[in-house]
C-alpha cells in the first residue's frame, strides 16, 4: 500500500526556511549522508514526488547556480501550483487543485512505493486535510530562524513512532493522528 510521507528538515523554531526562503540555516549542518533517516533511505522507498511551487523554485534557483542536473529525474515529480511555471525536466508533471482529486493518479506513479512529500509545509498540511497523509519525519537542525516558512500550517495531533539523531540533527518520525 502506498504511503505518503512528509520527509524534512526544520530549525527549532519550526521552520522550513528563513524569511527570505534561504535555506542556509540547513546546509551549514553537519550530516553523515548515510547515517540514520538519511535521504537514501527515503528514497529506496519513494515511488513518485510532490511538491509545492515555492520549494520548487527553491531546487530551480539551487540546480540553476550549482550547474547540477534536476535531483529527481528518476522519479515522477508532480509539482501542485496554481501558477504557471517553467518545467525543467520531463519527470515534472504541474498539478492544480486539491490533492485528493489527484490521488488515483499519483499513486499509479508511485505503483508499490510510497509518494514522498517534499515540502512545503502548506502542501503537507493540505494533504494532511485530505487524508493522504500518512507520516512526518522531521530532522530538527541546530538553528532558528525566527520567521520564515512554518513546517506545518494546520492545526493537527501527531503520534511519535521513533526517535534518532544524525550529527547535528534530532529526528523524529511521526503518525498523523489527525486534525484538532
């Protein structure tokens, strides 16, 4: 059965970036790439990729100055905005509207793997809403902020599952409960 999972970094004040949507705050962090809840577990397990357009431009901008190819050619990537956008690899199909109303088609792309939710926060909450979300998995970094983009946008109860660290970053893996 598919799952969708909610796999991100957050500083300690519960943002996913600054106000100026850095991320500068996370790629200063020490991390060992294949040490606990490291991104290749999450991605031997992913089958297809959502995500929001903020974040999106977020790899755009990064991919555009590092010269790297788009990270996730391999995997259908469905991109939900409600604005045009330029698409920069095949894999990238745009999305408009609420996530159950695509549900029957991104869990064909994923076929027996789970639908890893990227990001942001207000796209995890809607599929939270939507019932089509099934796990959080946090890794907390060693910084704050103080304003930015909220790692989660609604209100809803949790269920910690487990626990583990990776150099600088406290993880927790979480069930949805559901909405307070």
């Amino acid at each position: 059965m598919t799952a969708y999972i909610y796999y991100t970094a957050s500083t300690m004040d519960g943002f996913l970036a600054d106000a100026n949507d850095s991320l500068d705050w996370l790629l200063t962090q020490p991390i060992d790439d294949d040490g606990p809840f490291s991104i290749d577990e999450v991605m031997s397990s992913t089958g297809a990729i959502v995500m929001g357009r903020t974040t999106y431009q977020w790899v755009v901008d990064h991919i555009a100055e590092s010269g790297e190819p788009w990270p996730y050619a391999d995997y259908p990537t469905f991109l939900f905005t409600h604005r045009g956008v330029d698409v920069v690899d095949p894999s990238i199909e745009t999305l408009s509207g609420k996530p159950s109303e695509h549900r029957a088609r991104l869990e064909a792309a994923a076929g027996e793997k789970n639908i890893w939710v990227v990001g942001g926060g207000d796209l995890a909450a809607q599929f939270a809403e939507s019932a089509m979300l099934d796990e959080l998995v946090v890794s907390y970094a060693p910084a704050t902020v103080g304003s930015g983009r909220p790692l989660f946008t609604r209100a809803f109860d949790f269920e910690l599952l487990e626990t583990g660290h990776n150099r600088a970053f406290l993880i927790g893996r979480y069930r949805v409960v559901g909405p307070r």
